[in-house]
C-alpha cells in the first residue's frame, strides 16, 4: 500500500492499494488484452466520451471537449451548468459478480472464463512493521499496477448514463458533467434529470460519490448561478472555480486563476532548485538549462494549447517568470534583453510556444478516429 501524499498516516483511507504482480503475469496480461482488442476493438467496448487508459487520447483532447462546451455557451449568451463528480475509490469499489456480468454480455465466452479465473479467489494481507494481518478475499476492485486493471474499469462504467441535454465527459474515473440553457432554471434541471439517472446507476452496481469532494459551478458572464444541484439528498457544494485533469477553470473562462495557480508552482519550485539554478551553482549553463526545460518548463506549459488563449496581461505572468528565470541562469547584466537571452538558450517566447503546441495539437486530432474529437475541428465561434 502507498501512502497518500498530505494524508494523515493514521486513517486507512489514506493508503492506496497497488498489486505487485511477477513478470509472467503482466506479459499473460499484455497478451490477453490484445487478444481481446483484436476481437473486439476499444471503439466498440468504450464509449466515446471516455478518453482515459485509451491509445491515441488525451487530458487536453477532453479537457478540450469541456472548455470548448463552455465557450460556445459563453459565446451565445446561455449560462452552462456543470457538475464534476468525485467517484469515492472507484478502482476499488469495482463489483466483481457485476463486472464479469458485464464481461459475459460484450465478450466471447473464451474470454470471460479467462477473466473470472483472474478475479477469482484473490485474497490479501496487510502487514505494517512486523505485525501481519490475516488473509482476506477480495470481493471487489481490480489489481492497481496490473495491465488489465485500467481496461476492466473501463468496461464496468462504459454503460453510464447519458441523456440528449447534457454532456458527459470522463477520463476514467474524473467525470464531469455540463449543460447549456437561457434560463438557469431549465440549466439546472437538466443536470438534475442527468445526476439522478448516474445516482441509480451508482447504486445498482455498488459504487458511491463523495459528494464533499464533488463540485457544482455556473460557466457565464451574466450575474447569476444556476439552482443547486443534489445528490443522494445532499446539496454539492457550489464554487466559482474548479480542478479538471489539471486544468483550473473559472466561472468566466479568463484562465487567470489557473495561471496565477501555476505560478505559484512555479515560484515554489524555482526556490527548491535556486541553489542548483543560481549564481553560486557549479553547473554548466547547458545543464542549467536541461533543468529549466525539465522540471520548470512542464510545470506551465500543460494544457497550453486550451489557456494559449488568455488575454496578454494573464499570458504575461508566466513570460516574466521565463525571463527572471533565464537570467538568473545565465547570470546576465541588465543591459541584456530578454529576447537576446531567449534567443541564445535556444528557448521560445510564451506567444511562440501557444503557436507551437496548438498547431501540433490541431494536427493530432485532425482526422481523429473517435468523433468527439474530430467535432473539435470545426470551426469555433468568434473571440470574445
């Protein structure tokens, strides 16, 4: 088990479950699962609106899919109504009796007699220092750290509800759910039909929402906020901002509490690294540099391709990052332009790295195999 990082060492929920499986398992594993998409393609077991543990699909892409939602909504005046659901240990609460259920209806009966002998008489021990617990079966979850567990999640939840007012996006389990309407009202209620319909589904097959951990949030430039949203008979909580595969978006869409959030990373870590970055440091400057790109660059440039577009005045907080950064690598006087040290470290401006990463982001998903991302194509409605 693997401790949580910021958990409390005393709460058992603060560990997370992993198999360490022998390598002749993971190869059987790797063998059965492509078996299994040679029968029967991923397209046709998984629905499209998931995009997670699947070749060729990305946090961006759905992060693209929600944030271009929310856009054309703003574009058109309407408020959008969103619900991002915190499934409570979803790997873990998987039913084994319902998952083979559902095996058995999509697979051939060769391989559902291989999966329930994998599931099947699974037990565990825990031991913390010399003290070993005694051994228990495992009636629910798949293996976490194993090959098949990622794709026999996706087959447990490939039957969510959906409906024809909302959106539903998922990347395995982080689940989000939108809808767009003039009237808040009718927003709301039609979220509402939507979360009831998951809230049986999530009954049924034995798993549950942390409604604590779920939030509600009202994308619009209109002084409103749509109704609150229940769930199990409890309100989830309403925010003016949320987290969604690691992307902060706010009720206006300005990108600026994401940014702002990314240079407090940023400066954090800057500081944990100054003492190799700085002017006393013994690196190279090339080695300097290896490490601006390797452990800073990433930190701002995710999801790049969706935030490119902020105003300059949000953009240029990262770019003065860059710069104070850079110089301080170097060890430059002043009369050196930033462009000057740009240019000789070989490390583009944030405008060109937008250019850089949308274009190469266009490119990957024209001609896409899945629908969803292909509509993201399409031509976007005019700039506010």
């Amino acid at each position: 088990m693997i401790h949580k990082l910021g958990k409390p060492d005393t709460e058992i929920t603060s560990y997370r479950p992993i198999s360490l499986l022998p390598v002749a398992s993971k190869i059987f594993e790797r063998l059965l699962l492509k078996r299994v998409t040679a029968i029967a393609p991923i397209s046709t077991l998984i629905p499209n609106h998931q995009f997670g543990f699947r070749t060729g699909h990305s946090t961006v892409q759905q992060c693209h899919r929600v944030v271009r939602y929310i856009t054309e909504a703003i574009e058109e005046k309407k408020v959008c109504a969103a619900v991002f659901l915190d499934i409570q240990q979803a790997f873990d609460k998987v039913w084994h009796a319902g998952l083979l259920y559902k095996i058995k209806k999509r697979l051939p009966n060769q391989i559902y007699l291989l999966l329930k002998s994998y599931l099947s008489e699974r037990s565990f021990q825990v031991r913390i220092n010399t003290d070993v617990s005694s051994i228990r079966n495992i009636n629910s979850g798949v293996p976490q750290g194993s090959v098949l567990g990622p794709f026999l999640y996706l087959i447990y939840s490939a039957d969510l509800p959906t409906t024809g007012n909302t959106v539903l996006a998922t990347f395995a389990d982080d689940t989000a759910i939108l809808t767009a309407n003039h009237n808040p009202i009718t927003a709301s209620a039609n979220l509402q039909n939507h979360i009831n319909l998951l809230q049986q589904w999530f009954h049924k097959w034995r798993m549950s929402i942390n409604n604590e951990k779920s939030v509600q949030i009202t994308f619009t430039n209109r002084r409103t906020t749509c109704p609150q949203i229940t769930i199990n008979n409890s309100n989830i909580p309403i925010n003016t901002e949320v987290k969604y595969l690691g992307l902060y978006l706010d009720q206006k869409l300005t990108w600026r509490t994401h940014i702002k959030k990314k240079r407090q990373q940023l400066t954090l870590k800057e500081r944990q690294l100054r003492w190799l970055l700085g002017k006393r440091s013994q690196l190279s400057l090339e080695n300097k540099t290896l490490l601006y790109k390797a452990l800073l660059k990433p930190i701002w440039t995710y999801g790049i391709e969706l935030w490119g577009c902020a105003r300059p005045s949000n953009t240029k907080i990262l770019q003065t990052f860059q710069s104070k950064t850079l110089r301080r690598i170097t060890g430059a006087p002043r009369y050196v332009t930033n462009g000057t040290i740009h240019n000789d470290l070989n490390i583009p401006l944030i405008t060109e790295e937008i250019r850089k990463h949308a274009t190469r982001h266009r490119t990957r998903i024209t001609g896409h195999e899945n629908p969803l991302i292909v509509e993201l194509t399409k031509p976007h409605p005019a700039a506010r």
